[in-house]
C-alpha cells in the first residue's frame, strides 16, 4: 500500500522534490536507547522499519522517482544491533527504485535538488535536519552559473501527507480494528483481575501483559487511575494502592505495526457501583453513546461533541452538582470544570492522529467515510468547596474507537463491556 501512497504523493509535488527523513533513535540514558519507533509519516510512505533512513521522492530522477537513503549492511554492527536491511534490502523488500547509504546524504541531495521548483520536507519537525536541507538548496544555489536552477520554495509537506493519512485504507482499518481487539481483550482481563489491595502499576502490568502477549507495544503511556487520580487527566505515575470503594479509571491502548487503539473504561476496584459513582456513570455513558449515534458521514466534529456537553449538562443539573441553568451552564461555560476536554480525536499512525478538524473557512469539517475517531466525554469530580462531600474523588471517562462509515459509526473497541450490569457481571464472574 505505501506505494500507491507515494504514487499519490509524486502526483502532487509535481516538478518539486519531497524529502522525508524518519525519526531519529532516541537515548533514554547514558547509552541506553529507547525502543526505536519510526516517524509517522516517513513509515506511512515506506513501510521502512529501521532508525537512520530518508525517503527522497524526485518525479523523473535519473535514479528513479523513489529514493531511499539507509544504512549500509555492516556485519561487525549487526551483530550487537541486529539484521539490516541494507542497500540492496532497500530495493529488493521495500521498493525503492535506488537506494544509497545514508553517509551519501551530503553528497547526493544538491544533485537531487538541482532544476526543481520546490522543497517539500517536513519543516520545524527535526531541527537539525531542517537546517541540513538549507544547507543542500544553499550548495545547489553556488552551481548556478554552471546552468543549474534551484529550488525557489521550501513547502512545509504535512498538509499532502496527513490528509492522506486521516483517510484510513483498508489495510489500515484491519490493523486499528486488530489493536482494538487485543486491547479490548486486556481491559476485559482487567476488571477480571482487579482486586482491592492492588496497586495501579499491577493493573498496568496486567494490562501491558495482553499487550506484549499479543506483539503489541503501548501506543501511549497507559493511564491507570484509581480514585481521585482519575481527576488527573494524564496520571501516569501509576503508584497508588487500588482501595476498596474507590473507581478505577484505565486509559490504555495497543499499538500494531505503528497503528494506535485507544480506550478508557471505568469501574469499581470491588465490582460493584455505589449510588453515586452509578449516577455519574449514567450521565457520561448516555453522553459517549448519544455521541456515537450522531456520528456518521456528513455529521461534523462539533455536532459530535455538542450532543455530548448537553447531555453532561444536563446531568450534572440533575444530580445538583452544578447550580444553574442549562442555557447559564453552556454560556458560561460552567460545565468545564467538570469535563474540560474534547469529545476525542482522530485516531491512527499516531493516537492524537494528524488531520485537520476545520474547513478552510474555520468551521468544524464534516466527517466522511473512512476517518477513524475516538469518542471519549468523562466527569471529573475532583473535591472542591463547592461540591458535596458524596461526589469527591469520582472521575469518570469511557472512551471507544469508531470509523466513520456512511451510516453511521462503527464501533471496534465493544468486546470489553460498559453498562454497568454488564461490567459488574463481568467482574462477578
Ligand atoms: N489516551 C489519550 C487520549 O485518550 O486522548
Ligand atoms: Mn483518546
Ligand atoms: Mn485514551
């Protein structure tokens, strides 16, 4: 599939040059990296897994129009950091019409740069590779009077990219739904699992567990929250004991082949609900599930997220938790104390997934058939003076992943339960 997205990517950039570097490795401590994850957009063009790599895409190169610059095989280094795929890997498994080692980058790129219009690259992500860049247009610029032309625009190429990428393939769509499922899986082994007297970080175990089990990484720090920690939107210390009477809240999702899933559950660390912790529930659970029942093709972000602030306010009035009227609550903006972020996000290479949320002219862009999203209201009832002593420390979210389709949403994270007599069925069990 990534060659159809770069046959996209070459249409578009004409007689200009795309320059997409992945990221670099990054170092944890001493000399000690971090497990290596590729940028977003270079591996969404290349499908090319490994650290030190730039993707050039040159329409009409003498070389070919796909050029990838990686490491060159090296036995001796192989054999403390594993197989490479080389120069000849390069064309052979990922379809690269030449290949050159990435110590060639210098001396290649002015040449590559030479009689194009423009510089699509990925300006202000990598600081020090923008600065190379100049240095190449700078070095095709002195061999002007040779007749060479340079490139006159530097253009910033996430636009060309992100919008392909908020548009999900059906490749895509089975790699999501595959993370959602296993992560599905891990929360339902969660609240089976959950006891008073443990702590968040062995719930994160239990949970993580699923996740490796399954060939999966965390696609973003899991969030296990019990009891006022929920009202820490992103608590990830993860150190507190679970106490009975207390929700837990978790956060957590799997990543698939550079693919994320995302979802939030809720429930008691004893298994059952008390009186309130089940009234605030229904309030954010009839929020998320108005919310998905608007969302489908032609409905915008804002229509999404409207329906689920109303249905929040007007719960929070019902319960006496806020003090005024429905039309004092939305103006004022009251309501925010309580639920102070977004209905959710788009969801894919990366969990906050790249992709405009407005039109052009400013106004909430209308959902179309394929985008993926996360649909995610909670309640955060962290204890204040102003609130009953009964609703402090609650801190509810329930979050879902669902595709856009032209009838509505289809939801890929319902294996793991969310009414509250199926979770304490569950949690019984
Ligand atoms: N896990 C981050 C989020 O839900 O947006
Ligand atoms: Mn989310
Ligand atoms: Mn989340």
């Amino acid at each position: 599939m990534s060659k159809e997205r770069r046959a996209k990517l070459l249409e578009s950039i004409g007689d200009g040059i795309a320059i997409v570097p992945t990221a670099p490795h990054q170092r944890r401590n001493s000399d000690v990296l971090y497990p290596y994850r590729p940028d977003s957009d270079f591996y969404f063009l290349t499908h090319f897994p490994e650290p030190e790599a730039v993707a050039v895409l040159a329409p009409g190169a003498d070389a070919g129009d796909y050029i990838l610059f990686c490491r060159a095989r090296d036995p001796a280094k192989e054999i403390w950091d594993g197989h490479r795929a080389g120069i000849e890997g390069a064309i052979e498994h990922y379809g690269a019409d030449a290949a050159y080692p990435i110590s060639d980058l210098d001396s290649v790129l002015p040449g590559l740069m030479a009689n194009r219009e423009r510089v699509y690259c990925t300006l202000g992500r990598y600081a020090d590779f923008d600065a190379r860049i100049v240095r190449w247009l700078n070095q095709t610029r002195r061999q002007i009077r040779t007749g060479i032309n340079a490139p006159g625009e530097i253009i910033e190429i996430s636009e060309l990219i992100h919008e392909m990428r908020l548009f999900k393939q059906p490749d895509e769509i089975e790699t999501i739904m595959h993370a959602a499922r296993i992560s599905a899986q891990a929360h339902r082994h969660a609240m089976q699992s959950c006891r008073p007297g443990m702590t968040e970080y062995q719930m994160q175990a239990e949970i993580e567990y699923c996740f490796a089990k399954h060939g999966c990484t965390t696609a973003y720090p899991s969030i296990v929250a019990s009891g006022v920690n929920a009202c820490i939107l992103h608590y990830v210390d993860n150190s507190d004991e679970l106490s009975d009477g207390d929700l837990l809240l978790i956060d957590a999702g799997a990543e698939l082949d550079c693919y994320a899933s995302d979802i939030t559950r809720t429930f008691p660390v004893n298994g059952r609900f008390s009186a309130c912790q089940r009234a605030v529930y229904e309030v954010v659970l009839e929020a998320q599930q108005r919310s998905i029942d608007t969302v489908r093709a032609g409905k915008r972000y804002d229509d999404v997220a409207q329906i689920a602030i109303d249905t929040i306010v007007d719960g929070l009035i019902d319960l006496g938790i806020l003090k005024c009227g429905r039309h004092e609550a939305l103006e004022s903006g009251a309501y925010k104390t309580y639920y102070m972020h977004k209905i959710g996000h788009w969801l894919g290479m990366d969990v906050h997934d790249v992709g405009a949320y407005r039109n052009k002219s400013g106004g909430s862009r209308k959902l179309e058939p394929n985008m993926y999203m996360t649909i995610e209201p909670g309640i955060y009832l962290a204890p204040s003076d102003e609130l009953d002593e009964k609703w402090h420390g609650i801190g509810i979210r329930i979050e879902d992943d669902v595709l856009v389709t032209e009838n509505g949403a289809r939801v890929s994270t319902s294996d793991v339960p969310k009414k509250i007599d199926e979770i304490e069925h569950l949690m019984a069990g």
